[in-house]
C-alpha cells in the first residue's frame, strides 16, 4: 500500500471516530472511482471501519482494528478519541 492511500486510511478511521457518520456521508465524503487511491474499499477490507443500523439508518464507524491501526501511527489522536468517548 502507498503512503498515499495509507495516510488517507488513517484520515478515514480518524473522520469517522470523531463523530457519528452515515453511510451515505461517508461515501459522499471517502468514496472515489480512482483505482490509485481506494480509500474506504481498503479500509473496509482491511477491517478498520464497520457499517451498522441506528435510528433506521446506515452508520459507519472505526472497528477495534482501525483503532489500533490509528494507535499505531496516531497516538495522539486516538488518544484524544479515547478521551471524548470516555473508553
């Protein structure tokens, strides 16, 4: 993976942990028809980012492993992440 696509990873699993995010939103914000830069179809095939219902709706948000992915190269922010949600 490039540095590219993998700094844009990271900014995805950040995005989303930041706040609740539709499905939709989040196409509209990460999806792209680029082939070089595949960021949320990497991202949820590596398993950092999971689709799930509330509120009748599609939502998105960071799975454990996008956590750690994010703790791993982030620490500050996933820190500041675990600080707002209370984890």
């Amino acid at each position: 993976m490039t540095n590219t696509v993998e700094n844009l990873i990271l900014d995805l699993v950040e995005w989303v942990g930041r706040r609740d995010r539709t499905y939709r939103e989040t196409l509209d914000a990460w999806r792209t028809s680029c082939p070089r830069l595949p960021v949320w179809e990497d991202a949820t095939d590596r398993g950092f980012v999971e689709t799930f219902s509330a509120d009748g709706q599609v939502r998105v948000r960071p799975t454990p492993a996008g956590l750690a992915f994010l703790r791993e190269h982030r620490p500050q922010v996933h820190e500041e992440l675990e600080d707002r949600s209370g984890r």
